[in-house]
C-alpha cells in the first residue's frame, strides 16, 4: 500500500485496499520498531493466523465477535483491548457485524 507519507496512514483507505485483495489482514508500520497492522473479518471468514514468537495488542474498532485463546473463548465489542502472549493459540470469530482490529507487536 502507497501512501504519500510513510508516518501517516488512514484507517479507511486501509480498509479500501484491503477490499481489494484476497487477504484479511495488513501490515502497516514493520520498520519502525513495531509492527502494526488491520485486520478485517467479514461473517463466515476464518481467521487463519498461527501464533506468534512475540507478544501481541489488539485493539477492536469496529464490530463484534470472540477470541479464542487456547480453547477459551471470550466476547468482544467495539473499543476492547486484548493482550495475548506470545506462542499463544488464538484466533478471531465474527459474529454478526464485521471486526476490524488493528494490531500491534514488538518488531
């Protein structure tokens, strides 16, 4: 994704691109000494993602759903804040509107 400042990206031309694509999720910022990132989910999309070898935020900004972390699965909402550590299974489950999470993780 092309932007015309590298330190400034807008959530909606984000979502945009990533309509775009075949992919669910996007990096954004990975050079700055974190990597952050959108992720969207429609309903019936699986989130497909693996653990990862570091510690990870995610905050939710739209829509609604669960995360399963190791089996146990949680409801989320709009402005919620998760930690999962890292090497953790987990994954995102859509509910009835779309999720749309930004990420954030140590680089």
């Amino acid at each position: 994704m092309e932007t015309d400042d590298s330190n400034f990206i807008n959530l909606d031309k984000v979502i945009a691109y990533l309509d775009g694509t075949d992919s669910y999720f996007l990096n954004i910022f990975n050079n700055k000494g974190v990597d952050l990132g959108v992720l969207r989910l429609r309903k019936g999309e699986a989130d497909t993602q693996l653990p990862h070898a570091v510690n990870e935020v995610y905050f939710v900004v739209e829509g609604n759903g669960f995360i399963d972390i190791e089996g146990k699965v949680k409801p989320i909402k709009s402005a919620d804040f998760i930690f999962v550590s890292a090497n953790t299974q987990h994954r995102f489950i859509v509910d009835d509107l779309d999720l749309v999470v930004i990420y954030f993780f140590p680089s």
